[in-house]
C-alpha cells in the first residue's frame, strides 16, 4: 500500500517538472507566429445581404410569437389540437421539402 502512494507522489513530481520545463518553450512558437502573420485587412468589406440581417431578427420575434399563439389557440381544442399541430408541421414540412425539389 506505501509503495501505491510513493508511485503517485514520484507521477506527480515527473508531471510537475515537465509542465514546469515546457514553460520556457512557449514563447518561442508565438514570437514565429507573429513573424510569420500576414499585414492586417484596412478595409471592411462590405455585406450585400445586410435585408437578411434583418429579416432574421424579427424572425427570432416573430416565430415565438407566432407559435404562442398557434398553441394557445390549439389548446382550447383538446387532443384535436394537438392532431392539428402536430399534421400542420409534417405538412408545412412536406410542402417545404416539395418547393426545395421542384
């Protein structure tokens, strides 16, 4: 059992001196990089679909929203609602695939 904890202690020590060894070793690969790294861009190019930046946030409202109230008033339908709901997106996803195919 002694010999169990003098084999973890001596694992230890080796862990400790080669972490504290490749110390002086990590300057060397970022002083390269920077040699080696290229002249930053000056201009900012400039985004054509800057529409679909904003479509996507009142999207990211809207859909929420939307869904809010599509379950609510499903709710008041019982488990009719939930078939409702439930046939609605397979058939939204049905026609979805179908536009991408055509």
């Amino acid at each position: 059992m002694a010999l169990n904890g003098a084999l973890l202690r001596m694992a230890l020590f080796f862990a400790s001196a080669v972490a504290a060894l490749a110390q002086s070793v990590r300057g060397v690969t970022d002083a390269a990089a920077i040699a080696a790294a290229e002249f930053p861009m000056h201009e900012v190019p400039m985004n054509k679909h800057s529409d679909l930046a904003i479509a996507s946030i009142i999207a990211a409202v809207a859909v929420p929203v939307l869904a809010l109230g599509v379950m609510f008033w499903l709710k008041e339908k019982a488990w009719w609602g939930a078939c409702y709901l439930i046939g609605g997106l397979i058939f939204l996803a049905w026609l979805l695939f179908a536009i991408i195919a055509m």
